[in-house]
C-alpha cells in the first residue's frame, strides 16, 4: 500500500536529514539513501520504505511504500509526519495526518 504525504503549501521544504531524525525519534532505523534514479529511506530489516522527493537535500513530498505486515512500521512513519506537520494526501485531496 502506498501513501503519499508532503508539506503544507505554506510551509518552506524540509531537510532529509530532519525527517529521518524524526523517523529515529519513532524508535525505527531510518537511513536516507541516495541513488542516481530518487532518494529512498530505508529501514533495517524492514522492506517498507519512503521514496522522497528531493532538490538538494530539501523536500516537500514522500510516499511511503508499506509492506505487508508491518503495520507498526508505517504507523510510526505516519505519526513522525504528523510531528513534523506533513499533510496526507488521496484521491479525495489533502487531509490532516
């Protein structure tokens, strides 16, 4: 299942680095890893993962790719958003985390 969150349009782009300090204050391994094709955050022993947008080191959008039975992991994902004052966002437009 997929998951798409960003920032408020009010709000200025977000570093990488803080959103996986936050994802490490949910207790979750988060590592940022940039590739040639997108930036991923990955999660030790875990296959879900956030493909991140990113423009030097600044973003404003992510998804995150939930696996199969790892609930806990996306929900800590989600409520490091929500901290971080991201909206949600589906085919019916954003909405609050």
């Amino acid at each position: 299942m997929e998951t798409r969150v960003h920032l408020p349009d009010s709000e200025p782009p977000a570093m990488i680095r803080e959103v996986v300090a936050a994802l490490k204050k949910q207790k979750l391994s988060a590592k940022h890893d940039k590739q040639s094709w997108g930036d991923w955050i990955n999660f030790e022993g875990k296959q879900t993962v956030i493909s991140i947008e990113s423009m030097n080191g600044l973003t404003t959008n992510a998804t995150i790719e939930e696996a199969e039975g790892e609930d806990e992991v996306f929900q800590a994902c989600i409520e490091a958003f929500r901290k971080l004052g991201w909206n949600g966002e589906d085919e019916d437009g954003p909405y609050t985390l």
